[in-house]
C-alpha cells in the first residue's frame, strides 16, 4: 500500500525549532509548551536554557520532557563570553529561532549576530513606553490608564526592536504592580504563542530601516 498523496514523512511540515531563554517563573514559557501540546503552535522547543539554576521554568521542562540546561552567567567575565557559550548550546540542538521568555540578562550582538532578526522577546508594556525593569511599576506610577505587552524582535538597543504585536489591558484605579502584572500576563501567554505561530507558518518578514523619519526596521505580517 501506498502512503496516500502528502502524508509521506518527507511530506510531513517542517516545524520551528525554538530556543528559549529563562531567568524566573517560565509561565510564558509554559504557554508556548501549551500551544504546541495543543496543536496551535507548529513548532518544538529544541532547548530551553536558564542562567538561574532554581529557576522555576526548568521544572517546567522537566514536566513537558523538553531538553534543557543551566548556564549560570555568573562566572562569566563578560556578557559577550555568556552569550558565546548560550550560542554554541543552541547552535548545537539546532534552534532556528530563540525566545527570550523572561530572560532576565541583557544580550550583546554575539547573540544577536547568531540568530539575525530571528530572537524575539515579550515586554509587558506598550513599547515604546516604560522599557527596561519593572514595566508594570512604571506604568503605575506614571498613571496610564492603558498598558499592556509587546512582542517584538530583539535589537542591540533596550526594548527598542521592530514590533511584533501588541494587546493591551486597562489600568484600573487601585491597581497595584502586582494586580496589573497578572492582567498584564494573561494577554502575554495568549500573544507570545500566536506570534511564534506567524513566524513557524514563515509570515513574518523585516523590512529594512526606510526613508520614513523614524527610519527604523518594522516588520511585516503577511495576511494580516
Ligand atoms: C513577563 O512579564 C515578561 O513580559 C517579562 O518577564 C516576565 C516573565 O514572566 N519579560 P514568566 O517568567 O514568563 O512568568
């Protein structure tokens, strides 16, 4: 018998493999592992690395049985030896493209000339406002009435790559950095994975930086 027309497995649709990077609690993490247990993602986590060795992500891999690793930044002189030895474990699991999920470290370009326009991060605010730490704090103080979370492709600068996708969640009198992180997280862990979902159906694309006055990179959203 013969296998019927595109049900081969050479037929079968190449999936994205994804690196992850970690730092803390990994719940975007797990709603990337969610989305692909639920067949809304069409990708595999090829290795999730943590530079935190208790970092709760990694009992999250642990669960899902997804291969993982601590590289603990610490005895690291510089950032760029850090982002060397991360690059030669994603290169070696074969990641294409890289999440920064909660990754709490700041990437230099050896990262970032590893995977060009291929590391994407999630930022729970409105980008271009409140980058850096403590977004949800920020946006507090300020009094926003609106914020939200940004995914967006990782650059040299802070927060400052071309867009993605953004949801936004009110601000409500009364709201604590704690209560509007949790709203804030909801639209996360529904964004991040339709995002990665756009890039594994090979949707997305970067328009280089145009003559428009801004003059940055945006990305392209075939279909949308
Ligand atoms: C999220 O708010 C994300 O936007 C930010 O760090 C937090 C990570 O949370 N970059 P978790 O580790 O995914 O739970």
């Amino acid at each position: 018998m013969t296998d019927a027309p595109g049900s081969s497995p050479s037929a079968a649709k190449k999936r994205l493999r994804l690196g992850v990077l970690v730092s803390g609690g990994g719940s975007n993490f797990q709603a990337i592992l969610d989305a692909i247990a639920a067949g809304r993602l069409d990708a595999d986590v090829a290795l999730v690395i943590s530079n935190i060795p208790a970092a709760k992500a990694l009992d999250r891999a642990r669960a899902a049985g997804v291969p993982w690793k601590i590289i603990d930044h610490k005895p690291f002189l510089k950032r760029e030896e850090f982002d060397a030895a991360l690059v030669e474990s994603l290169k070696e699991a074969g990641v294409e493209w890289l999440v920064l999920a909660g990754f709490m470290r700041v990437v230099t370009k050896v990262l970032l000339d590893a995977f060009p326009m291929r590391v994407v991060n999630i930022h729970p605010s409105l980008l271009p406002a409140f980058p850096g730490v403590r977004a949800q704090r920020q946006a507090v103080e300020y009094g926003v009435r609106v914020s939200g979370c940004t995914v967006h492709l990782v650059d040299a600068g802070m927060d400052t790559g071309p867009i993605l996708a953004q949801a936004t969640v009110p601000v409500l009198e009364g709201d604590t950095e704690d209560t509007l992180r949790d709203r804030i997280l909801v639209e996360e862990h529904r964004l991040l994975p339709e995002v990665l979902q756009w890039v594994a159906e090979g949707r997305v694309s970067v328009r280089p930086a145009g003559p428009e006055a801004t003059g940055r990179a945006r990305v392209v959203v075939a279909g949308s």
